[in-house]
C-alpha cells in the first residue's frame, strides 16, 4: 500500500535525542530556514516538517509528493507542543486537513509527544530504523479506534439532549392536562419560522444521517477500519436498517412525530394535540426506540472495535 506520511518535529523537544539520531543517520535535518525535508521509503513517502505553521513551500511539497505517490493512505503526526508563535497543533492539523488544505478529508491524523513510550513517537524511530511506512499503521488504527468511539458516543449524547427536551415538554402538556398556562409557555419556547420543535427533528436527523459528520459517517469508517466478517456485515447492516425505518434520511410526507413536534409551535396545533390519545406516550417510545437502535449499532461498531487489528486499510 502506497503511503504519505507527514510528520512534524521540533529538534530542540527532542529530550532523548533519539529521534534527533535516526534522522541524522538518514541524512535529513529540519529547522529555521530548512522548513521540510523527504524521505523515500519502500511503500511509500516520509515528510518531515520543522514545528511551525505549515507554509504555503510546505503545502506545495505535500501536494507534489501526493501527486508523485498517488498514496492509497494518508497520515499526519503534529506535535503536542505550542509552537514558537502560539500556533497549537490542532490549528496545524486542521490547516492541512481542513477545507482547502493539502491533505483534506484524511482522518488519520493524530498528535504525538516527544517521549519515550509514546507509540508514535517510538514507531517513528522503528521505522526510521528499518525500512517500512506500514509498522506504524497499528499506532494510528488503534488512535483511530479511540477518536471514532468518542465521535460516536457525542453524537448519540447530542441526539438525546436534543430529543430529552421535547420529550420532558410533551409529558408535562399531557400530566397538566394541556394546561392553558403551560401551553402557552409550550407556544413561546418552540414558536418560529421556521418551528424550533421541528427544527430539533431535523438537526437530529443531520446528526444521524449527514455525509461529512454524523452517526452514519463514523460508522462507515469502522467498517472500513475493522472489515467485519459477512455476520458482522449483516448485524450492522440490520441495526442500520431499524434506525432508518424510525429516523429516514429524507421524509416523504409528514409522520406522525412530526406532526406532534408541530402541534407544539402553535395555539392551533396544541389544541387539535390535545385531543390526540397520548401523543406524550408515542413520541417517548419512538425516542426510546432510536435510542436503543443507536446503541444496538454503536455495540456492533465501535463498542467491538477489535483491541488489535491487523487491518493496515485507511480513508484518505
């Protein structure tokens, strides 16, 4: 597999020197006025980059090397430390993978420290060592594994807080027995143009089902990263199945949990809501239901990451 590889480095960090070594035994250095440097490995490229904002020579390098490789992966290692003129390194990553950036859309980026036992840190000097861009893909997998759980789990955690809200409101119209004061409190929180009760459904659905970021979109990357056998394919698959029957991508025409959030955005639509037969009770077992989905399918994708893989498949 074909490999580009970026890797920036501040000399003076390095306390041990180890890393400082291996370069110099290949003959390459960076530092002020000598900003990045190549290296030519079996299966791929190696960039190394002094600790600064990447500039546009940088950037131009990087994207003739990605032109020369034609790299089926992308990796990016940014240093933890602030560099010399406050740039952090997640505005350094997100200058190159960001929108416009050389390396934009790769998700196997990652940020190391200069220390002994830090695995990148280690792989870099393993690799450097002996001759192969791959050795250091467990590293990244086992990263990648990490961010994809998290990403997950934040967004299901936004998808409850976003559906809690409404849920809590609609139990609180029916226990008061639409209540003329409560319902009017109802019409102020979710009155708008466009309603605030349906636009919550509709950014539910966003984190769901968008192509740059959601559920689905984290979910895909697992796949490709842990290439699941045919009976994991089909559990997934079917736990995807049950969240788009509760939550499609698109609506055709509208349900009846719209038609409830609706209902909240109006005198007129609390009115023909309150003689609905517990519409509280519909929508809490439609939001339990998506809930238990989405945990059904983070179980089946991200909760089983296996611990180690030898998967070397990315996403560039």
């Amino acid at each position: 597999m074909r490999t580009l590889m970026v890797v920036f480095h501040d000399p003076d960090d390095d306390r041990t020197g180890n890393l400082n070594q291996c370069l110099e035994n290949k003959k390459v250095s960076v530092g002020p006025g000598n900003e990045v440097a190549c290296l030519k490995f079996p299966d791929g490229c190696l960039i190394i980059c002094y600790d600064q904002e990447p500039s546009e020579h940088v950037q131009q390098v990087i994207a003739a090397k990605i032109k020369e490789y034609q790299p089926e992966r992308k990796l990016l290692l940014v240093h933890k430390s602030t560099w010399k003129n406050n740039i952090d390194a997640a505005r350094a990553q997100h200058a190159l993978t960001g929108s416009g950036g050389v390396l934009e859309g790769a998700r196997s980026a990652q940020q190391y420290s200069h220390e002994v036992g830090n695995p990148f840190y280690d792989g870099l000097i393993n690799i450097l060592s002996h001759s192969h861009l791959a050795d250091l893909f467990p590293a990244f997998d086992e990263a990648e594994k990490k961010n994809l759980r998290q990403e997950f789990s934040h967004l299901k955690h936004d998808v409850g807080r976003t559906l809690c809200s409404l849920d809590i409101d609609l139990q609180g119209l029916v226990a008061s027995n639409f209540d003329s004061g409560y319902k009017r409190e109802i019409v102020e929180t979710y009155q708008g143009a466009p309603g605030k009760a349906t636009s919550a459904l509709e950014r539910v659905r966003e984190l769901v089902h968008d192509k740059s970021f959601s559920i689905r979109s984290v979910a895909l990357e697992v796949i490709k990263l842990i290439n699941p056998d045919p009976t994991q394919k089909q559990q997934i698959g079917q736990a995807w199945d049950t969240v788009v029957t509760l939550l499609p991508a698109t609506e055709s025409k509208p349900t009846e949990i719209y038609w409830i959030l609706q209902s909240l955005e109006s005198e007129e639509g609390l009115n023909q809501l309150e003689k609905q037969q517990t519409p509280d009770k519909i929508f809490h077992e439609w939001f339990s239901s998506l809930d238990e989905a989405l945990n059904v399918l983070r179980d089946l994708t991200t909760a089983k990451i296996p611990a180690n893989t030898n998967q070397t498949t990315g996403t560039t």
